[in-house]
C-alpha cells in the first residue's frame, strides 16, 4: 500500500469495520451518503469491495445515463453561451421571501432561450452520446471513488445492490450501446 493509501481513512480497518456494523445492522450492502440525498437518477453510497488483496471502502456516485446526457448537453450549451455572449454569467434563481423564483432579467432569458435553443438542436441531431461506464478516482479523500452511470430508467435500491454484488464478484458487464435522449415533455 502507498503512502497517500495509508493516510486515506476508506482504507482503515477500523472504519471499514464500522462501515460493516452500518450495513449488517441495515441489511444493505451500501451505506447512502449523508451529504447527497438519493434521487430516481442519482444515488451517492459507499460500499466494501476490495483492492490489490485488501478490503476498501468504495465512494461511489451513481446515475442513470439519461441525467449523464442531459448534464453533457447542459454543459455544451453554457460553453457556447459564453462564447456567444460576452457578458455571460452562470444564470442563477434567486427566491423571494416567499421562496418564489424571482423573474430574470431580459439578458438572462435572452441567454436561457439560447441555451434551450443549443441543447434542442444537440438532441434533435443526436450530437451527444453516453454509455454506460465506470471511472475509478485512485486519489479520492476517502476509498476510492467511483462515477457510474448506468442505462436504466430509476436508481433504486435494488439496482445498487446488483450493481455491488456484480462490481465485488468481478462479473459487471457494461452495455457499450452509445446512447442519446430526448427531453420529456409532460
């Protein structure tokens, strides 16, 4: 083990052992973060796996590739955003006392109608493709971090623990399929 493993608390006996305790005493093989609350797309856990011979503390995030697509297509639009417009800021919500979202001001929806317009003609022509992947952090502050996504419509609790059980058995097929997606309507 280097040295930066042995400073790293997701490698410590001790704390995989409390980790263990928290996941016998739920019956899960995962413990949720404290710091991410779990939605129908995305889930942050950690879970015991091993690494060169030794247990580990994994720090995983997962999401489907739906969200992965349509943070990709967000982020082409604010980069051409501000490439288009010179004044371009981040545009953010602010809430009245109420807890309203307050209106934006022209540039802002001028910008906003822009970048809708950027993620439409992206979707329309399929310019943005995700698979499903897993891509390893080896200098995460805690275990080792994995960022997976995953082709499947929720995150459930079920799907994390098959996904656990497959990564831990080294039996994880990933599907290559390259895929693309079209916003909801409702």
């Amino acid at each position: 083990m280097d040295i930066s493993m042995a400073r790293n608390k997701g490698f410590d006996v001790e704390v995989i052992k409390d980790y263990a305790e928290k996941m016998r005493t739920t019956g899960k093989n995962y413990v949720l973060s404290q710091e991410d609350e779990m939605t129908d797309e995305m889930a942050h856990f950690y879970f015991i796996g091993t690494h060169e011979g030794e247990e580990v503390i994994y720090d995983t995030v997962l999401y489907t590739l739906r969200l992965q697509h349509e943070s990709e297509l967000f982020d082409i639009a604010e980069h051409r955003a501000a490439n288009q417009f010179s004044d371009y800021e981040k545009i953010t919500y602010d809430e009245d006392e109420n807890g309203n979202l307050q209106m934006l001001d022209e540039r802002e929806e001028e910008i906003g109608m822009y970048m809708a317009e950027v993620i439409l003609e992206l979707e329309e022509e399929e310019s943005v493709k995700v698979q499903e992947h897993i891509d390893y952090d080896w200098h995460a502050d805690f275990g080792i971090g994995l960022d997976v996504g995953l082709h499947t419509d929720q995150i459930t609790s079920a799907i994390i623990t098959r996904l656990i059980e497959a990564f831990n058995a080294n039996t994880l097929k990933l599907d290559q399929t390259l895929y693309s997606f079209q916003t909801k309507s409702e």
